[in-house]
C-alpha cells in the first residue's frame, strides 16, 4: 500500500475494541507516525481493563486514560437533560452526547503532545465521524484528520482480524462479538447482528445493562429524586454527587428493566440504522424532571421549550456541539431551570417508569387558588368574553363564506339533494 501524506505524530481516539486496535499499526504503517492513544473514562467499566497494556502492544508510544465521568455527567448529560432533548421520539443520546468530550480531549493532549493530527475509528457512514470532525475544526482546525476507515481498504471484520494477527495486536475473543456496541455511563447501544433486519426482535442475550420486564422484580420500588434548579442532587433524601447519582439511577433502572430503546432512526448522512439503547438511569432521571417542569414551568415557556428541544437535539445528534447556537440554547434552557427545584417520587415496575407524586416551593399548581370566592383569582363570567375574542378569527371567516357562498365551509352538506341510484 502506498504511504499516505506524512504525519509527526498522531492523537488517536482508543477504546480498545477491534477497530481502533488495528488503526494503532495501520497508522504507523501508512502515515509513518508515532502514535499516541487517548481514551476517556466515561464510565465502560471492565472495557477499560487492560487498556493501556493492548495499546502499547499495538504499537502505540503512550496511553491517556483520562476519567472524565463527571465532567461527563455535568457539563454533558445534565445539560442535555434540563433540556428535554430525544432525538427521533426516542433516543436520548448516549454515543452522540459523549463524542464531543473524548475529542475535546484528544485536542487536549494534541496540544500537550505537540502532535499534528488526530485520528478516529468512526466508519464513513455513520454520524460519529461528523460529532468527532466538526469538534475538531472548533476546537484546533489546525490540526489534520486522519479517518481510516474512508482510506483503507479493510471493509469486514474479517479483514480487520486479520490484519490485527497481520501485525500482533491482541484481539479477545469478545471483540468478536456480531453487536457493534458503545458504553458509558448514560448507556450502552447495540448496533449489527441480527439487528440489520428490523422485522426481528432482538435476543434477549444482546442486552447487557438491563433485565428483561419479565426477568424484573413483581413488586414495585418506589425513588424519590430531588432536584435544584433541574440539577438532580437527593436521591430518597439522601445528598450525592454526579457520579453517585448516575451509578446508583443506573442499578435501579437495571434492576427494573427501565430504559430500552428500539429505533429505527435516520442518520445525519441520509441512510436509515436499526439500533437498540439500554438507558436505565438516564430515562429515570428524565422523566423526574419532565414531572418537576409541569409543576414549575408555565405554559407558554414550556410549550416553546418542547420547541427549542427539537433542535437541541438536532444539535447533539448532529456533533454541533461546540457552536455558538448550542450556548445560545444553554443559556434559554438555564433561564427555565430558575425555578425548577422541588422532588418527584417514581414508581418503576417491569420497565415501566411511573410518576407517583411530586412538588415544589415553586409550583404553579395552587389548589387554594381555585377553591377561592368568585372574586378573589378566578370568575367564571369573564370565559365568555374571552371564548368570544379567542374565537373571534373563526367568526369573521364564518360569516365571509356565508355572506359570499351562501354557507359556511364547515357547514353539513344538504343530503336530500343527493339522488340515489
């Protein structure tokens, strides 16, 4: 194979998967560079086992294992929460939310490792490679972009193991795996196998995170969430940090069979996927605070931030992350979130996520306010005249098709002047 365009060094995004084993050597072969890897701990538990050891096996000079789970959690997960952003109905983001941060951090140890590229094992049809690259081109757009999988000529994992026992990266055996999967705290999703026909319910061995309905406990369990200005901070009374709270959301939810997801969604470069996400504690956490906002929030604000979380989600889905609009929306979102303090009580029963009861020092809801006198908040008689100019528009148009067509357009057709065969 030919030798690409030089590179000195290059920042690769590791997770230690298949992928991104073999870009180790296949960088060095191609770009004669050195290579350095970079993995964000975002909460892959056992995935990390190992890690720096099967890098540094593969041919790279350096590992960063970096944990950025609460950063993760507060500047990534929270915000996207307090936004009520799903893509598609649906997915609530667990891949596209966590992108921008392991690229930000390998822009950071670019600068630190004086490196002139970064590198990614996103394939070319896929929305990873958009929410890596545009980070990049926020972040340093000096640096070059190395994405070997529009280069290479390896298209199967067949050919990537066999270019891995080419040039002795270890492989394990659950790299051979039919799922395409990622992990972190918020989730894990489930790509390939027999996910590719979307008329197939997917096996029950697939899922990873959660039990089944079925498989989940015949009584129910009841969780108390406390929030303050939309930031969960009590879990059943009891203070805990970021981490603690996604940790301890995510056994709940497990436990429960909470939070899965099968979706047939469109990709930002136009083709369809199928994919299953297990989001336990996310989906737990949402729905708190969706049930806090009805108490909290009036209705002209939260009828336009449904709105405004179309976007937002666009915005996550797509790797816009780092742009001007995302902080513009942050800083509406923040503005709603004021106010929105108070605790939702949750019952989770077989994958089920039902709210039970919640309040707050800043609810809208005011049971005094409508049992008092006809006077003091609220009289009856004043509907009239507010139907009458609500209405007014369907009035005028009303008596226009009268006055003009003999008949108002809604009007019931005059049956009898229909003939019958």
């Amino acid at each position: 194979m030919p030798k690409k365009q030089k590179a000195k060094k290059v920042v690769l995004a590791y997770s230690g998967g298949l992928d991104t084993s073999v870009i180790v050597p296949w960088l060095k072969n191609n770009y004669g560079c050195e290579v350095v890897c970079v993995c964000a701990n975002l909460g892959q538990e056992d995935e990390l086992d190992g890690l720096e050891e099967k890098a540094l096996a593969s041919g790279a000079s350096k590992v960063y294992i970096e944990d950025v789970r609460e950063e993760f959690i507060t500047d990534y997960i929270f915000p996207l929460i307090r936004s009520g952003a799903i893509y598609e109905r649906k997915y609530l983001m667990g891949t596209s939310v966590a992108r921008p941060l392991i690229a930000k951090l390998q822009v950071k140890v670019a600068e630190l490792e004086n490196a002139d590229a970064v590198s990614h094992g996103a394939t070319g049809k896929g929305n990873d490679q958009v929410r890596f690259e545009l980070t990049y081109m926020a972040l340093n757009p000096k640096l070059q972009v190395i994405a070997p999988w529009r280069e290479w000529e390896i298209r199967s994992r067949e050919d990537a193991l066999a270019y891995a026992a080419e040039y002795n990266v270890p492989v394990t055996a659950t790299e051979k795996s039919i799922y395409s999967r990622d992990r972190n705290l918020m989730h894990i999703s489930h790509e390939g196998g027999i996910l590719e026909n979307p008329w197939l319910e997917p096996e029950e061995s697939m899922y990873m995170l959660t039990n089944s309905p079925e498989k989940a406990p015949d009584e129910p369990e009841y969780v108390e969430i406390e929030f303050v200005a939309g930031i969960p901070k009590k879990i059943n009374g009891t203070a805990m940090g970021p981490i603690s709270i996604m940790y301890t959301l995510n056994d709940l939810g497990s436990k429960h069979g909470i939070g899965r997801t099968d979706l047939v969604e469109n990709r930002l470069v136009g083709m369809k996927s199928h994919g299953v996400y297990e989001t336990p504690g996310v989906s737990i956490l949402m729905a708190a605070h969706q049930a806090l906002e009805e108490l909290t929030l009036d209705r002209d604000t939260l009828h336009y931030k449904q709105i405004l979380a179309l976007k937002y989600a666009d915005i996550v889905y797509n790797g816009q992350w780092f742009t001007p609009l995302r902080e513009a929306m942050d800083a509406f979102m923040d503005k709603t979130q004021e106010n929105n303090t108070g605790t939702v009580r949750l019952k989770l029963y077989k994958g089920n996520i039902i709210t039970v009861g919640r309040q707050s020092p800043y609810s809208l809801y005011r049971e005094d306010y409508a049992t008092f006198g006809e006077e003091d908040v609220y009289n009856q008689k004043d509907a009239e005249g507010f139907i009458k100019l609500f209405g007014l528009p369907l009035k005028v148009q009303a008596l226009v098709d009268i006055d003009g067509f003999g008949r108002g357009r809604y009007a019931e057709p005059d049956y009898s002047k229909f003939k019958r065969d």
